[in-house]
C-alpha cells in the first residue's frame, strides 16, 4: 500500500480487496474499482423505513431495524421498485476491515445524482453520513430515498461509490464552477418531468430521454429555478484532474439556501485529461430549486471542486477503459438514450 498520506489509488483498492480489508459477499466485477474510488454494489435485500436515521456511537445498524423503524423488507432478487418519496435502507455487498490508518468517504455515483435519487451510506455505530473512520470493522449500508423518478433496483446494482484516504486529509487548491446559460442554439439545461415512468437501474441507453425529461432555455443568459423541480445544467468551465489528483464538487455558498448545485462529487484522477480522451469535460451540475423561486444566470458561481492529493500513481486514468462521461457536456445520465432530447 502508497506510504504517503493522500486518496488512495486504484492500485492499492485492488491490494485492499486481496487482502481482505474490503470484503465483498461475492467476487469484484469489471470496472467495479475506478481510479480513485471503489463502486459498492447492492446486496439482495431492502427494507422500507419510517424514516432516515443514524445508529450513534453506541448501536449497529442491526440494532437500530426494530418494528418500530422497519416497515417491510423488499426482496430484490427478481428486482424490486423503490418509489418516490420513501426512504429504504439497503446492506452493501462490500464490508470493511480497514487499516488503522485509512478511512473511508463515499458519494452517489454520477448516474445516480443524475436520477435525482438521494443517497447516503451508513455504518455501525456512525455519528455521520457516507464516512466511516479510519480502522472500521463491519458492514455497511445504503439510505436509498428517489426524489423524481423511481427506480427499479437488483442485486448488484451500484448507487455510491467509496474514496479511501490514507491519513489526514490534505485539501489542496480549489477551483469556483460557474453556470453555463449562454443563450445558443441548443438547450441550456434540462429539466425532469413529475410522474415519469419507472428508470430500470440496469436500463443503460434504454429509456426515451423525452418521457422522463423536457429541454430548457435560457433567454438573455438567466434561468428561473422553481422550488422542488429538479434540473441538470453545465459549468462554463472545462474541468481536469491530474492524475496525481482527486477532486470533489462542495458548495460554493451554502448560505444561499435557494437551490442545492450537486448530489454526485466525486472526480476521479484523469477526468478531463486529453490524453485519456476527456479534453473539454464539462463538471454537469445536478440542482435542485428550494423554498422559492430563485434566478439563476449565466456565469453565475453555483459551487467549487476542492482538490486532494493522491497516495500513489493510478494504474489507470479516468476513461481510459472508456467512461459514459468522459469528454462530457451538458449530458443526462447513462440510462437515458443519446439523440432522444
């Protein structure tokens, strides 16, 4: 394993996973570990909540899923629709026995902040959302609650992504991402339609993108945000992470308060690289409008990507192997068909 401090690299999750200190339930499959973070993959079942909750310091999830909090288990084996408004709890096929000195962060996947399903991964006797600290032992678990579109979930299926860091975390620099609204001949943004039909996880390409989306424009460079609707938009920038880097989308100012500018944070080294084919990429902004109507223009600062350097060198970068969002511009995610919007 990478002697410095920093995110671990491809290299040393493929170590992890040899070793023992991630545990899958059944064997890795391709892809499965990125550049910079590991997929966590859906086990076989669900159970549907009366609420979110956390365990704290003193109780495992186990403890916490009396009759009381637990509506109904969901098999997922055949598949299984978890819809709208609700709020499931599903185990993860990847337990954890990390080192003592590496913990562990984790995110939606971009496909899944894209769907506008919210995520958050919990462990035993966590005091916070999608972290674990350094030299957890035990199982994890996903919150899984869809927010516009619901979904049909199976086992195997991967809605967040895990980034281990090895040491204290070291931010380094920062970049501000602003709105792209320029007035053009294309859409400006695109934004999802209420009681569309059900978004097959494994569906990739495969669902009209004009039943589940309608395009948007924006006259002189502005866009108004109603409350509860969600959209997908652009930065002007053109984004890249070195490959001796990783990166994460946060708030630019959270003060704000009248729109959330990202659901998915992670990049991994290599996104936005020429040489791996991502010259131009573009950072796709999942927003949502909050508590009242709120204008947003063009060149507008909606959130920043924070900078953290890796432990080690990857064995591969970002898209290298091929990525549905290398190179990207404004795209939705990879479910819905190319050419359909």
């Amino acid at each position: 394993m990478s002697q410095t401090a920093g995110i671990l690299p491809d290299t040393d999750i493929a170590a992890m996973l040899e070793s023992g200190a991630i545990r899958p339930d059944r064997p890795a499959e391709p892809g499965q570990v990125q550049p910079a973070s590991l997929d966590l993959r859906l086990s076989g079942k669900a159970w549907r909540l009366r609420a979110s909750f956390l365990p704290g310091p003193e109780r495992t999830v186990a403890d916490c899923l009396t009759p009381d909090l637990v509506m109904h288990e969901i098999d997922l084996t055949g598949g299984a629709a978890l819809e709208t408004g609700c709020v499931y709890l599903a185990p993860l096929a990847e337990a954890l026995t990390l080192p003592g000195d590496v913990a562990a962060a984790m995110n939606p996947k971009s496909s899944t902040g894209r769907l506008d399903v919210f995520t958050r991964v919990i462990g035993d006797r966590s005091a916070a959302f999608d972290q674990v600290p350094a030299g957890y032992d035990g199982p994890l678990y996903v919150e899984i609650s869809p927010r516009t579109f619901s979904i049909l979930a199976r086992p195997g299926d991967r809605l967040v992504q895990a980034r281990f860091r090895k040491g204290a975390p070291e931010t380094g620099r920062s970049i501000t991402l602003t709105v792209d609204l320029k007035p053009g001949g294309g859409p400006a943004g695109w934004r999802a339609k209420r009681h569309s039909p059900l978004v097959d996880l494994s569906g990739v390409g495969r669902h009209p993108a004009e039943h589940f989306w309608e395009p948007l424009y924006a006259p002189g460079g502005r866009l108004v945000l109603d409350p509860g609707e969600f959209y997908i938009l652009a930065s002007r920038e053109a984004v890249e992470i070195p490959l001796s880097e990783a990166a994460e989308m946060a708030p630019i100012a959270p003060e704000i308060g009248e729109f959330r500018a990202h659901y998915a944070g992670f990049f991994d080294p290599g996104f936005g690289v020429h040489a791996a084919g991502g010259k131009g990429s573009r950072a796709v902004l999942e927003v949502r409008g909050r508590d009242v109507p709120f204008i947003l223009e063009h060149g507008q600062a909606v959130a920043k990507l924070v900078y953290e350097p890796m432990a080690g060198a990857v064995g591969a970068a970002y898209g290298a192997a091929g990525s549905n969002y290398q190179a990207q511009g404004l795209k939705l995610g990879k479910h819905f068909k190319t050419g359909s919007a």
